[in-house]
C-alpha cells in the first residue's frame, strides 16, 4: 500500500531532480506544497488525464506559478501526455515545461500564471462561468455543467492587491465551488514574512465572506481531504483552506528557509533529501506501486463515460440546448453573425449619425448582444459612462441562495444577467474575463476608461500571451474627457496598448468603424481586443463602402472627393477622434488646390499585419505623409511620415474643446502642418 | 454661535453651486462628506493657511479626489490663497481648481488624486516618511517632527487591490498617526454597492490589525470629532473611522443615490437644498459668521510659531542636525554629491568590471546611499535579485512598540532602516514611494521586475505628472531573464514607459552607464525615473570619457577605433545589454573596411531633450542608421532608423544564451543587417 507521504514524496523527487537538471528554477513551493497536490489530484479531482478537454473537469489553477514543477509532476504522474523526457528539459527552449506554467504549451496547463495573484483571480473567473453555463443550461435530472475550482496560492498572490479584487467578487457572486488552497508557509523571497506580512489572513478572508477551514497541517493529507470534503459542503460561500507547511519540506537544511525558493538544492542536499525522504529511486524514476497509485487514466475516463452517457440523455431531452451548448464551448459564433455584422455595419453606415464613439459601441453591441447569447459584459463601476450594458444584458445577480437570477426570452431560453457590475476592480476584471474566457462558454468584455488601462495591463498582456479573445472596452480614450483633468485623461495609453504583443487596438472614428472593430473583435479566435472610445460625439465620415475597415487601415476619401483631379500631393493618417479634422484639413487644402489623400487608421495593429501590396497602396511610396493623433507621437514615425501632431506632454482640466485647439488639434493647424511638409519636401 | 451645520453647510453650497456653475463635476461626495471634514479641519487638522509648506502641518489627502470641491471649500474656507473666483472658476483651463486635485496647481493640495486607491496609499508613504523623519530628527526634549496624516476615502478606494496593500503596510509599518476616515454611503457610480461590495471592511481592517473606530454617524460632527480624538491615542495602529453618511447629503431628491455622485444638481434642486439647509446667501457667498468660525489663518500662524520656537531651539541644541534637517526639507543634495558622483562613475570606468547592470546598480548605490542618508530604498519582495540594498541600508524594523529600530553610524547619527521589504506589493510600493517624496525627506526608491512595472504603471504615471523625485528600479530587463520564460520577460515595457511623459527611462550598457544614470536621476527634482537592467553580466565597454553619457545619448566608438580611417558609413544605435553586440558588429564591419559608429544610448527621453545641434553630431543626416534592442521595435522609427532589430512577439523560458541567437540578436545579424541597409542605400 502506498503511503500518501510516498505520493508527495514523487512530487518532491521530481520536483529536485528537474529543477537541480536545469540548474533554474523553484524547488520550494513545490516540495512544501507536494502533501495538498497528492490530497486534492489523488483523492477529489475530477479529471481525465486522456481527454484533457473534457468540458466538465475540474479546474485546476497553480496561483503561485513558480512551483510550476509541482504541476509538471502531477500531469506527469496523473497520467497527462507530459513524458519524463519534458520533465528532464524543464525550462528549456520548446519543451512542455517551460520556467512558468504556459496555456497552450502543456496539456492539462489551464492557465498561464506567474505573475502573482493573476492565477487565483482566473480562477474566480473560472467558477463564475461555470455558475452561469450551469445556470443556462442545467435542467432539472440533467446536471450536465457541475465541476469545481480549485487554486494553489501563496503569500505572495495573498500580498497583491489583486487578490483583494478576487476575493471580494467570489464571495459577492457566492461562488461555492471555489476552493482555494493558502500554502501557508512564512516565507517570501525576502525571507520569513512577519515584518512586512501581518494579515490575520483568516479573519480577512471571513471579512469577505468566505467559509475558512484551518489552518490545517499542511503536511497531513488526512487532514487536507478532510477540508477538501467540507469544502464542497459549503452552500454559498467560497473555500479557503489555510495549509501550513514548511517550504522545501524534506530538505533537511533548506526546508522552512527562503533560500529553498528560488534556487536548486544543490547535489549534496539532494542527497540528504532523498535519504530524510527514504526515496531510493535514481532521479526522474519512480517505483511503478506509486506510479500506479498516481495514475488517474482509467478513473479519469470512467468519470468521463458516466458524464458522457449524462449529456447523451440531455442531448436526447433537450438537442437544441444540447447543440447550443456545444457551439458555445468550442467558441464557434452562431452562423448567422457573419450576416448581422454586416446588417450592423451597414445600418450604421445608413443612418450616419452623429454619436461618441462609446455610444456607437452601445448601438453595436445592442445588435450583438441579441445576437451572441454567449457575450458576457460588465464595468468596473462606470456602466453609465462605458456603455456596455444593452437591452438583452440585465445586470448579473445572484439572490440569498447563491442561485443566478433568472428570466425568460421569448424563445424559452432563461436570460441569465450577462452584464456585471464589477465594482471598482479594473485589474481584477480583466483577469477574471481571462478567467472566463479560458473556461470556454462565453466571450467576456468589460469596461473602464482608457486612462485605468493601466491599472490592469498585464492581465491584458497576459490574454495576449494565452491568446485569448478578451475585449477591453476603453471609453474617454483623450483629451476629449475635457474637465475631468490629466489624471483621467489618457496621452499615452492608445500608443503603449500598441506595444502589446498579440493585442488589437481599436480606435475608431465613427459608427460604422466602431461597428466593424467589435465584429472583428469577436470573430478574432487567437487575441484579445482593446476598443479605444470617444466621450465626445463624432461625425459620421461618408464613405464608399463599408469593406476595408476590417483591415485597420484604409482611404476614406481621396482628393476627387473635395473636387480636385489631381493626385494625392500628401496623405493625411488619423485615427478616431481626429479624423475629422483630416477631413476639414482636406477641404481647406482643396481651396487651394492642394491634393490630399485621408486614410482613416481605425487600427494599427491590424494594418501591421497586412500584405504588403495593400500596405503600399494605402500609404503610396513618394508621398508625404502626416499623421494625427490626440496621444504621444512615437508609435507613428514607424509609417514613415513627415510630421506627426500629438500630445507629447499632459493635458489639463478644462472643457474638450478648449483642449483641442489648445494643442493645435485643428483643421487649419493640420492643413499647415501638410504646407509646411510638403514646401520642405520641395526644397 | 455658528454650528457644526452651518460649517458643513458653507462646503455644500459651495460645492453644489460649483459643479453647477462647471456644469460638470461631482457634487454628491462633498456634500456627503461635509460633517467629516467640518469636524476635522476646524477642530483637529494642525495647518497654517499663510503658510502651506510649513514642515510639521498635518497632512490631509483626499483619495476619493472627484470630491475635489470639498478640498478646495476647505481650502478657501480656511483661508488659503484660493480666492472665490477660483472657485468660480472649478474645472476651467489654468484654474487652480483643476477636476481633480492636481498637486502644485493649488495651495494645500498635498497629492493629486483621483485614480481610486493611491490617495490612500500616498497616505501610507506620508506617514511612513514622518515617522522616519522623527526616529532620525527628534531629540529628548525635541519633538521637531510630529504631524498626523488624515485621508478620507471612500467605497471605490476600498474596492481598489491598492487598498489591500496599502493597509496591510501600514499595519506592518505601525504607523499610528495615520487616520484614515471612510465614507460609507453606499453608493457607487453603477448604484447601492450591495450587489458587487459585499466585504465587512472594519473587520478587513481589524484582520490587517488597525484600529477601527465606529460606524459612527457622518453627520454628527461631535461623534466625528470624538473619533479623532480617539484616533490620536492610538499607540501603535492605524486607525479607521468610519462615518455613515448619505451621498449628497442635504439635496433633498438627490441624497443617497448614485445620481448625486457625477453630475450637478440643477438649478431646481439647488434651491430645494438651500431650503433644506435653510442656506439663504447667494451663491458663492458665506455669511461672515460662518466664514470667521472657519478661519484658521490665525490659529495655524500661532501654532507655525510655536513650532517654530522649538525648531530654534532644537537649532541651538543640535546646530548640525538642524542644517541637515533643513537641508533634507529642502530636497537639496549635499554639496559633495557631485563629487561624489564624478568619483563612482571614474572609479566605475577605471575598474571596468564585466557585472550585470543590476549589479552596477549596487555598487553604485553603495557610494551614493553612502552619501545620501535620504535615500530610501526598497524591493517588492526582489531584494536579493534586485540589488537594491548596500551596507548602508539595513532593512527597515519596526519594533513591538512601533518605535523604528535604530542603529548608530561613527559619526553618532541615527541610521534607521533604510532599505523597505515592500512584500509582492508593486503598486502600493510605487505609490507609498510617491507619498514619500511629496512629503519629503528622502528620496524613495525601489525595485522590482522590470515586467512589473505594469502592475506599478499608474503610480509611475502620478508620480511623472506631479514632477516628483521617485526612482525605480526595474531588473531582468530582457530576454535576458531567461528561463522564467514571457510571464517574465520584458518586451514592451522598456518602449512602453518611455512613453509616460516626464519620466526618464535609463537602460544603461555597463557599470559607468549605470552610474551615470543613478548621479542624474538623483539630482534631477523634477521627474520620475525608471533604470532598466540587465539580470546578466555585460562587459565594461572602453570610452575616451564619460561626460556624454549624461546627455542620454553618445557616441561610443568611432571607425577609427576600430582601424579605420574612413568617416562612418552607417551608425549603429543600441542600449543596455545590446551595445556590446553593437562594438562586436563593429568590429566585424572593420574586417570588411565598413566604417561604423557605434552610439550608445542610455536614454532615448534625455536624449530627446538635447539641443537640436548635440543630436546632429550624435546622429549625423544622411548616414543610414540602424537600432538594436531586445524589445519592440516601435520607438526607434523615430530617429530615422533604415533598420530596426528587435523583438515584436513574446520570448520563450530558456536560458538567456539560447533566447539572443535565437531571435536574432547577435553581432553577425547586426553586421548583416548594416551591410543589407548599406547596400540598399547605393541601389
């Protein structure tokens, strides 16, 4: 019979060996942590090792990212497509087992965590989409949506104040089936953590209203499956699980010590290890009685048949929730949204009207929300100025029940509240949206202004590293927020939202734009998207047809259309707020028979990324280019022009259009600047 | 005999008819807030109105900053140089009444706010440097430094994870003249904050260990006042009062609802309140009793002079310790700085050392800190991997009776702790750092990840707007990072923040880059800077002298260091751990009789503000250029470059050796590269 020490013990073997091999890496989470991954992987979660994409696992999220060859072990040992061979490359160039659990790399990696306090924060976005697709799709005998959260955290996920932003949510959405787990052992990477760590981190979790069970020793798998069944007991409130343990358990001289974090043991201290661990085994092999004890292949598929025939019966009782639900998990948009986007487009384009940009996106998304049950919005406490809730997306509640509140389409569907009110948490929002994009079943966007961007920029990177399609909706996106003042008002966010690899940054002029940078938006599978929008109102820009915005870049209007036969003498490049003002500059330019060509920019990181003859025939070679841009001028000069009016510097407290002139955001000062360029360029 | 209303009443009229007057701004926390700051400004806050920098005022921040109103009443009630018209003036161009409020536009204004959570935090770091202060300064009999920190917050500062951070430190910190006082209303932009702010916050403040005091009513200014008087006997915790009020208290339709929050009332309700507050003047106009009853210029020049009769005499008892005070209050460096600067970076270029510029760092800090008892370090729990600490500053300790732990140098100076374990707190830290400055003292820095600065972004961005002197610190600049793979590895950031105006951004080559861009940060009052470095070791790169370096950019090497006697073909532009590769490729080039200048370029945001002819002679026209960094390519179109090597995608966990070649940058790219522009330019 093999021990539940010997269990951990395989974890910490592995753990030693890989991090000693690639002389990098974390051994001490892992060893401390080994005796609560045996208790939850061996004992309660449901999971099939063989079908790693089976819809209705538990999910498991590794919060404290650095122990990552915690995780490696477990999928090795469990059963998972992570050969030994993965295990002895850790950390190495296209191995499976990189430094930080990577989504997408590894099979049964769920999410890419690292940065502190991001994995616990997808996590409640994981158990609140499940909540919501048990809410839409359960029926009564059919459970076919039941599966459990759990998430690994350490002190330092604990010290972020991003899991201040978690914990208050789950415990408002009563996330029951949520159930963390506190490595609870003292020491951060500046050594034992009482002078800078003094939570009663107990009594904070119960302040937010979860259900806390321990401390319990941390070493003592009895005693980790013990809360792991209370958990699942509690009716509303989510779990946290306090563990105390020693980190680098099993060290004699390292355990318990912050030199256990971050740095391998060393050939002479593993040695010691194995002896206090009686592990006989030579690295990376483990006895085939605990390797049989891991293995989770043929529970797994049991687990997986038994939830099979369950959705054969749904499937028979009700096929067209049972289809729906299937296209809703493989994140496949309903056939008929490639014609509404183009209805929405082209009805923007009829009605021409004249609304901020932010409003344009309300319009859009009325069209899209009706049309795409499976969009998910919310603002982080700004709904009213955002503009991201509709007519078909009533606010998420959950009654005293912990049930979603629900009502009725005509159709018969219950309409859960697909609008959240995330309070005033931008950096928990967006990791909670990767959260619930990684789970699978919806598409999440979700407000803020563009300025407090920054407050959640690299759970943004992050959906741009998993590849996850998150949509940013990011209002009084300049200057034009006028009186609020600078700090409000973004100058460089649009610019550094560009950097971002695998992002799409939207900032678009008018409705029509607004209209197609959401249908791309959504229909774009592999990346986040950031729609950068007006608070003020915008002209409708007449245009001949609707086909190149898609594209990122595109001529909106040529010298022919202000009634000059010449060709282009210089081309204007403007994005959103300030097009225009190309516009106006063209017609001043006109009158004096000066031929200028508007290409309107809704978005950068999409033109980037076309073919070089479309590219070329946009931005024609030989001619001078001048760009405009209520932000920071670098991100243009990449496009080769001659001049670029920005805003290098901060704005001020006052009325948007005293800002705009102010700094030289005019038709006349635009239609100089192109003078001033083209009679250098004629020297 | 004017009541505590009627105080309170002259903020809300004030408040409501300037919202009015803006026709935008938010009048609903002012009013709300009214008895709050009644109670503190006219019976507790210690401040001369004559005088808004004297050193030992209390300091007020109001983190909640939209109810920017409500400061500038007290401002102008108290009789600070904010005449009537100002306020008539709210939110218009240049006012001194800003949207939110802006630090140096107005007299009193401590810390601009506005992004929810910071005030807080800035509060943290005002106390902290106070506390500091007085463990250096004060002497038996000698209480120079002794002033309390006040800061009203509300429902969106706590929901903010910044409000985690922040109140765990100041619990960790002890700091006990810190009183934090709540606006409970209730209400937040989207509504009653009960669907989506569920937390217990006394109790999340008792689990961080502060004092609570109340619910006490809001409105009753006596309670208030009782609970400060309480507040201040608090020996070693923080204290947070919290006041149940209604949001737009005294309108008589708008009070406790989300509608009072973000828009005037409108002249009709603005009469039902004066009614309701049965306030008869005209607007802007306080009757003369009430006007008396708040003026506080008498009372605070009384209380400046008796400070200042026990600052002469502590002058006449410690004349040396009296000079430094002074001389720290002001922000000046000691007059032996700059030799002492001009002696590191000698001493840096005659040793030549091959170490990581993070290392660099440290031996750099270790001369400076050893100059400049003000400087006052710290890490986000990366102190070993940042090098942020030296032997002349012990980590900070507070001891159980909250005093600060002391040692002693030679020349019989205090040295408190003076390197800040900060925990995985990389926000609060940047905004703590902030309050520090602004209270002054010392001159905060701390490290981290250079990857999280994203975490950090926004304070960075205050800081940079309010031109103070905060330095980061940010290692592991790169790729270079290695094995810890894209969660870790910076590759926008470096282009990303030298997009925040007003912050200079240094990512310096070697040991005398780093030394340089320490010296100038140091002595540059007016901004925020950020030093970029390398987790791996970089050779020491020759150069004639180091007097350029200090100008951002320069030219490193000629052809005719390298054996050519030709004028430069082609120049190579390059930063931190790229420039090596560039002397390399040089060199190559050399064998090929290529004749290259290498420019180096620690800075490109010094650099931008050069004369127009220093950039010339750094950047000759007509000579192709070509860039290398590991990071996006976005930023260096700007300079004219033909070619740009860099990283526009995310890095990969492997080891460092690995990721350069990989993508791209070694010196026979970069050779290569020169050669293809060189011979597309004779096309």
């Amino acid at each position: 019979m093999v021990s539940s020490s010997q269990l951990a013990n395989a974890i910490r073997a592995l753990a030693m060996d890989a991090v000693q091999q690639a002389n990098s890496g974390h051994p001490g989470a892992p060893m401390g942590m080994a005796d609560m991954a045996a208790a939850l992987w061996t004992r309660h979660l449901k999971h099939n090792p063989s079908n790693p994409q089976w819809f209705d696992r538990d999910r498991f999220v590794l919060s404290n990212g650095h122990a990552s060859m915690l995780l490696y072990a477990v999928l090795h040992l469990s059963g998972y497509d992570l050969p030994v061979a993965e295990l002895k490359n850790f950390r190495q160039l296209h191995s499976k087992t990189p430094g930080h659990p990577e989504f997408g790399y590894t099979a049964g990696v769920e999410t890419t965590t690292g940065p502190l306090g991001q994995g616990i924060t997808n996590a409640v976005g994981f158990a609140l989409a499940e909540k919501l697709m048990a809410a839409e799709f359960n029926r009564d005998g059919h459970a076919i949506v039941d599966h459990h959260t759990y998430a690994f955290l350490g002190d330092g996920c604990l010290m972020e104040g991003i899991s201040h932003e978690a914990a208050a949510l789950a415990s408002a959405w009563k996330l029951n089936k949520l159930v963390a787990l506190y490595d609870d052992n003292g020491i951060s990477i500046d050594g034992p953590v009482s002078p800078w760590f003094v939570d009663d981190t107990p009594a904070r979790f119960r302040a937010y209203g979860w259900n806390v069970i321990g401390p319990v020793d941390g070493h003592d798998a009895e005693a980790i499956a013990a809360a792991l069944t209370s958990a699942k007991t509690s009716a509303t409130a989510p779990t946290l699980i306090v563990c105390k343990t020693a980190i680098g358990k099993g060290s004699p001289n390292r355990a318990g010590t912050a030199k256990a974090h971050g740095e391998p043991l060393g050939a002479a201290e593993i040695e010691l290890t194995r002896a206090a661990l009686e592990w006989t085994s030579v690295p990376f092999d483990i006895p085939a009685d605990i390797q049989a004890a891991w293995d989770a292949k043929e529970a797994g598929a049991k687990a997986e048949a038994e939830w099979q025939k369950r959705f054969d019966a749904y499937t028979a009782a009700h096929p067209a929730l049972a289809a729906e639900f299937t296209r809703r998990m493989k994140g496949e948009l309903p056939k008929h949204f490639a014609q509404t986007a183009v209805d929405a487009a082209v009805a923007a384009h009829t009605k021409a009207e004249t609304v901020a940009s932010r409003k344009a996106s309300q319009i859009a998304l009325e069209a899209f929300t009706a049309a795409l049950p499976e969009l998910l919005g919310g603002s982080a406490d700004l709904t009213g100025s955002n503009l991201t809730n509709t007519s078909s997306t009533p606010p998420l509640r959950i009654d005293e029940t912990g049930a979603v509140v629900l009502g009725n389409t005509a159709a018969g569907l219950p309409v859960i509240g697909r609008h959240i009110n995330y309070g005033v948490r931008e950096f928990g929002m967006a990791a909670i949206m990767n959260g619930v994009a990684l789970h699978g079943g919806y598409i999440p966007y979700g407000g803020t202004f563009l300025t407090f961007s920054d407050y959640s920029r690299n759970a943004i990177r992050m959906a741009a590293l998993m590849k996850q399609r998150v949509i940013h909706v990011f209002t009084h996106d300049s200057i034009g927020l006028g009186e609020d003042g600078p700090t409000h008002q973004s100058v460089e966010h649009a610019a550094s939202l560009r950097l971002i690899p695998n992002l799409d940054v939207w900032r678009p002029a008018d409705t029509a734009e607004t209209t197609v940078a959401w249908a791309v938006s959504l229909e774009n599978t592999t990346r986040p998207s950031a729609l950068l929008l007006s608070r003020q109102n915008l002209p409708y820009l007449p245009k001949r047809d609707l086909g190149d915005i898609s594209r990122g870049a595109y001529v909106l209007s040529e010298p022919s259309d202000v009634g000059i036969k010449k060709k282009a003498q210089a081309v204007i490049v403007a994005t959103g707020s300030e097009v225009h003002l190309a516009i106006k500059a063209q017609e001043i330019l006109a009158r004096a028979k000066i031929a200028v060509r508007v290409v309107s920019v809704p978005s950068t990181t999409v033109f980037d990324r076309q073919d070089v003859a479309y590219k070329k025939s946009v931005l024609p070679a030989g001619i001078p280019r001048v760009a405009i841009e209520a932000g920071v001028t670098d991100g243009w000069w990449k496009y080769g022009c001659d001049a670029v009016i920005g805003l290098d510097r901060y704005g001020e407290s006052a009325p948007a259009n005293v800002l705009f002139p102010l700094f030289g955001f005019t038709a006349e000062n635009l239609a100089d600047t192109v003078r001033k360029v083209l009679s250098q360029k004629s020297r």
